[in-house]
C-alpha cells in the first residue's frame, strides 16, 4: 500500500502550532506566578490591568495601582522595543525571531535570579523589579509573535481569540482548532504556574524559562506560518 509522506510546509506548521502552544503555556504560568507573588496584577493581560487600575484608585489602595502601572510600563516597553526591532531586521534582510526571543529568554533568566536570591519572596523594591522585568519580557513575547505567526494569533492575550471562536460557533462555523487550543494553553499554563508556587515557590520561575528554553531548541532556526522563515 502507497502511503504519503507529510510535505515539509505541513511538518513546519505542526512544528510552529506545537511552539505557539508553549509559549501560551509559559505566558500562563508566568501570569499565575505574577498575581500570585508579585503584587496581584497580570504581566500580558493589560485590559484586566487597565481595570485593576481604575479598582485602586476607587479602592484608594495605592499599592495594587504602583503594581498595575509597573506592568503596564514593562509591556509597553517590550512591545516598542520588540517592534522597532523587527522593523529595522525585516529592512535589513535580518534573522528577528529567535534573536527576540534569546531576549525575551534573558529577562526571565534575571526573573529567576532575582526571584532565587530570595528564596522566592521578594521584597517590596525587588518585587517591582522583577514584575517589570516579566511585563518586559511579555511585552517583547508579543512583538515576536506579532511578526511570525499568522494573522489572528497570540501567545499573550486571548480576547481576540476569544471572540473569533464563539463568532464561529454562533455563526455554526467549523471553529478554528488551533486557536481553541491556545485558549486551552493559557489556563492550562496557569494552572501550572500556581502549582509551582504552592509546591515549589523558590523554584516557580524556572517553568517559563524552561518552557522557552524549549521553543528556542525545537525551532531550529524557523518559527512562524508554515513556510514562513525567521526574518
């Protein structure tokens, strides 16, 4: 019996689905890991920041509003870095992805260091430190995915997603599978992520940075929509 073999453009997108769903899972654990011990606000979700800084302020608890603004600022930061970015690679004929995410990879190494000094429980000045840094890292995760994946997809907030797959159901629509299990990823990934606080505190950031590690090591050099290259 005559089988056929998989076409290299189907094994880069399986390849680049699988690395879109780690990387949700890593962006849900680091959310977790974020409200839990790091001052109850969100490092991808900036809606629900944006609220919780209207809650601060009619709440008069100034804390919760320093924390919410400091993961607004790291965000945005990484997602003007990580745009100017790949414009000036994508001028210049340059790999982008992978060298955005090395970065990205890089803030949650200084997370985990951080994090590791004191035994999981940072103080207040060191707190805001290391949210920064994970907004930053988020903020970057964003611009990456922006300029590989194809258009629709995100690792970082699902609204959107969101939105287009009960658009699909209710239009009685074959919903689109691989935005539904990105949607699975980011609870799944949360879940994950208060696990390793309550089980393993000291050691809760090193899931997002394996988790990343991992991405780097499996995309051997392309990442994005099938066919599409690193650059």
């Amino acid at each position: 019996m005559e089988t056929s073999a998989s076409s290299p453009a189907e094994g880069d997108g399986r390849r680049s689905r699988a690395l879109f769903l780690m990387l949700t899972l890593a962006t849900g654990a680091l959310n977790a890991i974020s409200f839990l011990a790091l001052g109850g606000v969100f490092v991808s979700v900036m809606t629900a920041n944006l609220a919780l800084v209207g809650i601060a302020i009619g709440g008069s608890d100034p804390d919760l509003a320093g924390n919410s603004l400091v993961a607004l600022a790291g965000y945005i930061a990484g997602v003007v870095v990580g745009a100017r970015y790949s414009e000036r690679c994508e001028r210049a004929n340059r790999p982008r992805v992978r060298t955005l995410l090395v970065g990205e990879l890089l803030l949650l190494c200084g997370v985990l260091v951080g994090w590791l000094t004191v035994d999981g429980s940072p103080p207040a000045p060191l707190r805001t430190v290391l949210l920064g840094a994970a907004a930053l890292a988020m903020g970057c995760q964003s611009a990456t995915i922006r300029a590989a994946a194809p258009p629709g997809i995100s690792t970082t907030y699902m609204t959107g997603l969101l939105t287009s797959v009960l658009t699909d159901v209710l239009a009685h629509r074959r919903p689109d599978w691989n935005r539904v299990a990105l949607l699975a990823a980011l609870p799944a990934g949360a879940a994950l992520g208060a696990l390793a606080v309550g089980t393993a505190r000291t050691a809760a950031p090193l899931l997002p940075v394996v988790l990343l590690a991992a991405v780097l090591a499996l995309s051997a050099g392309r990442f994005g929509a099938p066919g599409r290259p690193d650059h």
